[in-house]
C-alpha cells in the first residue's frame, strides 16, 4: 500500500452545488476508483496565474490524501478522464 496526495482543479462553472457537496461527490468518484481518502480538504477559490480562457479564470481547489495499491493512481485518473467537473489532476507519491 502506498500514500498519496492529489489535488485536484474544479469546474464549477453553471453548477449549483455548494464546494463542499463538489468536494464529498469527488471522494466518491475516488473511493469507486478503489483509492480510500484519509482526508479532504476544500482548499478554496483561486484565480489562474495565467488563464487560457477568459471565461475560466478561476477554479475550486480540493486536496486529498489516499492510499492505495501501485495501481490505484491510474484507476482514479481513467475515471476522472470523462469528468466535466475536474478540469486539471495532479497525483503525487508521499
């Protein structure tokens, strides 16, 4: 079993959810992946240092820590491939 920390980059643009029902239907997604959170955090609102598009300028912040097998990383980026609510992924070995 390893530990790891994502964190993850959130869409919530037209969603009517509140960050913290965003965050616990993310933890979700992750636990189907076969990863199990030890913790999650909503980390906030905060604006790109450099924004591609006008219309997404800012993003919903959400940092988990996860345990795992070696292959956990790949299950939970496959699921979230499709995703419309995480727009960037970042899944670090600790």
């Amino acid at each position: 079993m390893a530990n790891y920390k994502a964190t993850f980059i959130l869409d919530t643009r037209g969603r009517e959810e509140n960050a913290d029902e965003l965050v616990e239907g993310l933890k979700g997604e992750l636990e189907g992946a076969g990863a199990e959170v030890t913790s999650a955090q909503n980390l906030g609102k905060h604006d790109f240092a450099r924004a591609a598009d006008r219309r997404y300028e800012t993003g919903l912040y959400a940092q988990f820590k996860l345990t795992g097998d070696a292959s956990m990383h790949k299950n939970v980026l496959e699921k979230l491939r499709l995703n419309k609510l995480v727009s960037h992924k970042i899944i670090q070995k600790i």
